[in-house]
C-alpha cells in the first residue's frame, strides 16, 4: 500500500533537500519519489544527504510538469503552508496521512510539495482535491522542505501500521488526468456560452475546480456532467 503513496517535489532549488527527501520518506517505509523541473537533477550532494535511502533517490522519476507527476493518480493532497485568498478544503497532517492510506487500497495517491522559498503556486495548489497544513508554532512556523516531508510521511506511515479497517469503497473516483479533461471541457463549453467572457474571466474556473474538488464526483456523476456538457455542446452548433 505504501507503494502507492507517490511524494512530488516541485521545483526543487538545492538538491541537499532532495537527498534529505529520500532518507525521510526511506524511514517511514515510502519508496516513489517524483521531482518536477528541478533548478538541478540528484548530484553528489543530494546522495550524500540521502545517506542510505540512495535507492529511493536513484529510482526518482522527473517530469517537466505537475500534471505530468500526478498522472494516474485518484487521490492528490498539496502541503500548504498558509491559507490562500481562495479558501480550499484542509485537512491536518494526521488526516491526511489518514485519506492518503484509505485511498491507496484502490489506487495511486500523491502528496505535493512547493519549492524552498514560495511553495506552490494558486494554480499548481488548485490540481490538489486537499490541502494539508501543518500547525507549526505561529510564531516561528519555518519548515524547512525536508522536515515538511518527514512529518506527514510520518503520518502516513502511522495511519499504514494503525491497521485501520477502511471498507471497500463501492464508488470509483476518477483519475487527475480525467478531472482535467472535464475542467478543460467545462470551460470551453462555459465561454462557448458566454458565461466566461474572455476577456474578463475572473475567478469562475478557479471556484468551480475548488466546488468540483470539494464534492469528489465519482466517474459515473463524471460522465453524467461530461455528457451535459456535450448535449449543451450541440445546441450551439
């Protein structure tokens, strides 16, 4: 199960913390690790810092994009270290660790995290279906990147040994990939409509991904949603 558990770096600036990535997630039993346009690739350092979980990091995959990283994925949970102008669903850190072991038995899960300085971006944070936060001390809430990634692979691995009984879950969940051919087909039909000018498009798309994120459509409502579109589609041919 833990196997599916996929740990995405994003924009990585030193790889001294990609290293020190591999030897956490190592140490609580996560082996997939995915870096995202990294400033540079795995070097010595990063081996060095990884001390012997070299095989995690040797066994890295790396992307070009975000969407390419959490491709084939049915659950994607971003570290967030503040809230956002637009609000998102939250959970805490054992929560999370918690949602991602409960989804893993049925398919590939992801947890995101941004880059040393910034984090993630709005627009990279609304590809996530949560946003996990950490209730660092207010006052000096500092993490660095790896010790981000060592406490919710913490709680990862916690929810994993607990044996928590999760029934089998009745309802498919679409994969990201198929979420984001609904997002582009929904906003395509909404301009073709006029509802979204152009020019002018605000935050609508922004909202409905956050409204469509929150309610989790299993892939037969996703199909339902896809197929009023299209019918909305013909009229205006």
């Amino acid at each position: 199960m833990l196997d599916k558990v996929r740990v995405i770096l994003v924009n990585t600036s030193h790889t001294g913390n990609i290293g020190s990535t591999a030897r956490a997630m190592k140490t609580m039993g996560l082996s997939q690790l995915c870096l995202v346009d990294p400033v540079n690739p795995p070097d010595s350092h990063a081996s060095a810092l990884a001390a012997g979980a070299t095989d995690v990091l040797g066994n890295a995959k790396i992307v070009s994009t975000l969407d390419e990283a959490i491709q084939g994925c049915r659950l994607v949970i971003a570290a967030s270290a503040r809230s956002r102008t637009l609000s998102w669903p939250v959970l805490g850190p054992r929560e999370a660790g918690q949602q991602l072991v409960k989804e893993a038995a049925t398919g590939e899960v992801a947890l995101i995290f941004g880059r040393e300085n910034n984090g993630l971006t709005n627009e990279e944070l609304q590809k996530a279906n949560f946003h996990a936060i950490i209730p660092a001390n207010p006052e000096y809430s500092s993490l660095n990147l790896a010790a981000a990634v060592q406490t919710l692979c913490y709680e990862v691995r916690m929810a994993y040994l607990a044996g928590q009984s999760y029934p089998e879950q009745d309802e498919a969940y679409p994969l990201t990939d198929e979420m984001e051919r609904f997002y582009h087909h929904l906003e395509q039909t909404l301009s073709q409509t006029g509802f979204i000018v152009k020019n002018h498009p605000g935050q609508v798309m922004q909202k409905l991904r956050r409204l469509f994120n929150r309610a989790r459509p299993e892939s037969q409502e996703l199909n339902i949603l896809r197929g009023i579109l299209s019918t909305i589609d013909k009229l205006k041919k």
